[in-house]
C-alpha cells in the first residue's frame, strides 16, 4: 500500500461558492449579480443506462455544485465567463444562437447555460432577457459527476427567477412539476445545443433530489419518490472514486449504446425495453439472437447483451430501493445483499453493455478488496467515476487502497470525494 495520502475534492461551501462567483462577476461585469444560484452534480447509486430506456434510476445530488452569480439584461445579449475564460468573455445574442451543428451553435460550456434559454423559448417561453452571468464550479470537470447537467440546472432556476417564470420554486419548497418542465428544457439543452444524446437523470438528480434522500426516477413517467439514505446515520459512507480517464458523452459510444437499445426494443415490438420484465426477458433474448437485423450475427450478439443489461438492472434497481426502504438498519445481510445489487451492476456494465475501462474496473476491484461492502461505476461510463460503499471509518483506507493500486498499475493519481446526499438546485444569496 501507498503510503501517500489520498486527495479529496472537497466541495465549496454555500458561502465560498458566492464569494467566489460573486467576486468574479463584480471583477469581470463591474455591476452588482441580481443574486447566485447554484445547481449540484450527482452520483447514481444504482440504474445505470436505464434513463432513456424508460427505466428506474437511484441518484443522489453532490454537496459539490456549480455556482452562478447572474445579473439580468434589458437586452437579448448574454454574456458568461469562469475563471478558465476569464481572459475572454463569451457574448452572444439570444436571438440569433442555435443547435449544434448550425450557423448558431454555441462553442463549449457556453452553450449549457446560454441554451437553456433557448431551448425554454421554444418551450413556450418567448422573448427571455439576456443576462451577464460568472460561473465558478467546484463539479469535477469530466468526471462523470454531471458537470454539465450542473451548469444547465443552475442557469434553469436562475432564468426561472429572473424572468419570472414561477417554475422552481425553493429547494425547501420545491414546484416539483416546473422543476421536472426546467428538467426537459435542460435535457434538449444537452441533447440539441450541445450534440450529447443523453437521457434525464442527470438533471432529474440536480433539480428533483432532496438531501439526505436518493431520488427514486422512474423515466417512464418522470415520477419520483423520495428514499432516505442516510448513510452516516448507519456508520457507513459513498466513496466517490474520480478515474481521471477521459469521459465524454458525445464521441459516440454512448449514441451507439442508446441506438443498439432502440433496435432492440424495434425488434421486440415495445417502445422502450423496460417494457420488457425479468421474467419476460429470457423470450426476449431468444427473439433477438434469433433477429435477422441485416448487420449479421455480431450485431445480434450486441443487442442480446445491451438488452440483458437494461432489463437486469432496472430489477437490480427495484431490488436496491425495495431494501433500502424496509424500515430494517443497513447492516449484515442487508447490507450485503445492497453490495451484492451494486457489484452485479458494474458486472453487467462491464461485460454486457461494455462501458467500464481498466480504471474503471480497478477501482472497484481495489474498493473490494480493502473491504468495500459494493462498488460499481457510475454515470456514463467509459472513464469517469466509480463509487463504493463502505464503512464510515475506512474512507481513507479504501482510498489509499485505490490510489495505491492505481500508482502500482501506472495509471494516473485518482482523485476522490465522500458523497453526502446534498440539496436540489437553488438560491444561495
Ligand atoms: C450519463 C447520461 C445520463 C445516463 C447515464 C447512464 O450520465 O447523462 O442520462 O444515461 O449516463 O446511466
């Protein structure tokens, strides 16, 4: 084992957040913001790849958030900066930016907060205001934490409050319906205005989770339940192991996964495969490897294994938030059979829907042997974050483990947070 110590990425507090995205913005604007909003990244527990296929999810929002200190304009330009672009402020016009792809398209992180704009106009919303906004994010960039979805949501519920649209309400007294419309509107922000053809957890997670609680999302219908989870409380901990390996959304892979599941769900004659049950899932599989797709055998093959895992973990899913809510503590067997859901998952990630990576599998492999209850990737895939279950006292341990493993596989130094169930996206000042 290493003897180094394991950096964790700790998140702003609520206060450092605004000072610091205020400061930025009375730096760069020379005005007063009209307030600072924030927005959250998230883990998921578990309900992996099940978003766009109408499944269940389990996410919980990050103490660690995007801050926005905005100031309305009486004008349709919005400008943005953060301190990566301080140098450079990006300016554009409300009325003439568009989707990836056209003459309007909006270059970079600009077109995740600029976008949701758009996107609420064409949500019925016409003529919003421009605004001058400054960003500091303290989400890791890339690491499959939501990043991004924490940009659109902190624009969403600033637009919302400048411009008055009545959506948002508060995060203690949250509109869930206008949230779960602010959670459209930044969904086709990031699958139109920034070419990612993501599902909805990620801004379901930023928008509709409470603190303390995982955010039961069932994307059939967009309805959620609040489910405790309270790990401290039970004396055990998520630790949030960031790969560093390179994670994007939009170089295909992760199209290619939600093109093979809509084949799938073609061939079997259902909208979306979580209509397919557990138990119907045998027949299923025998109908698509039997499937004359035209492209052969091999792409059979690979909609036999994307279907196994989306209808495989949907139930794992159910299974999780079945225990989590049977009112018994987190402990022995119980606990065991929660590590069991999320170990089966990143199983079924790895060998059935193909998206983990060496890093990926190591730090789990390296969680588990240091005595992590689960583990299992989360978001995505290909890159990013993994997370493991374990004992309130043995963070620190487990992390050390990892990084040890890490240094003796030549891989990059990871980085790591301790996921605390935070609020939704909101006000801060
Ligand atoms: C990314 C996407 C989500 C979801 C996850 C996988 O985080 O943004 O919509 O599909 O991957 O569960």
């Amino acid at each position: 084992m290493t003897n180094d110590v394991p950096v964790f990425a700790p998140a702003m507090s609520p206060q450092e957040g605004a000072r610091a995205a205020t400061a930025l913005f009375r730096e760069v604007f020379e005005a007063e913001p009209d307030g600072v909003w924030y927005a959250p990244g998230r883990v998921n527990i578990i309900g992996e790849h099940t978003d766009y296929n109408g499944g269940l999810a389990l996410p919980i929002a990050l103490p660690h958030r995007a801050h926005l200190a905005l100031r309305r304009r009486d004008d349709r330009i919005v400008r943005l900066v953060s301190p990566q672009t301080r140098e450079k402020v990006d300016v554009m016009d409300l009325d003439t930016i568009g989707p990836k792809g056209t003459p309007g398209e909006v270059a970079h992180w600009a077109a995740y907060i600029a976008g949701v704009a758009w996107a609420l106009e064409r949500d019925g919303f016409e003529n919003l205001p421009g605004f001058d906004a400054a960003l500091v994010s303290c989400v890791p960039l890339g690491g499959g934490l939501s990043s991004s979805a924490a940009l659109e949501c902190s624009a969403a519920v600033a637009i919302d409050e400048v411009a008055g649209l009545g959506l948002a309400g508060t995060p203690e007294e949250p509109n869930d319906a206008g949230r779960a419309r602010l959670v459209t509107n930044c969904v086709r922000t990031e699958n139109e205005m920034a070419g990612a053809p993501t599902g909805g957890m990620d801004q379901s997670a930023s928008l509709r989770c409470r603190e303390g609680h995982a955010l039961e999302l069932d994307c059939r219908d967009g309805s959620v339940a609040h489910v405790p989870f309270d790990l401290a409380a039970e004396g055990l901990a998520l630790l949030v192991i960031d790969t560093k390996a390179k994670h994007s959304l939009d170089d295909g892979q992760y199209g290619a996964r939600r093109a093979a599941c809509e084949r799938a769900a073609q061939i079997l004659g259902v909208e979306l495969l979580a209509d397919i049950s557990a138990e119907e899932l045998p027949d299923a599989l025998e109908r698509l490897a039997a499937s004359a797709t035209g492209q052969g055998t091999a792409d059979a093959e690979e909609l036999v294994k994307r279907t196994r895992h989306v209808v495989t973990e949907i139930d794992r899913t159910r299974k999780l938030v079945e225990l989590l809510q049977d009112g018994r503590p987190l402990r022995g067997e119980k606990l065991a059979a929660a590590g069991e859901l999320m170990d089966a998952s990143h199983e079924s990630l790895r060998v059935d829907y193909e998206c983990t990576c060496p890093e990926l599998d190591m730090a789990v492999e390296a969680a588990r042997a240091a005595g992590a209850h689960g583990a299992r990737m989360t978001g995505g895939g290909f890159g990013g974050s993994a997370i493991a279950l374990v004992d309130g006292d043995a963070v620190h341990d487990v992390a050390a483990a990892v990084a040890g493993a890490y240094e003796r596989e030549g891989f990059n130094p990871p980085a790591f947070l301790d996921a605390v169930p935070a609020a939704p996206a909101g006000r801060l000042v």
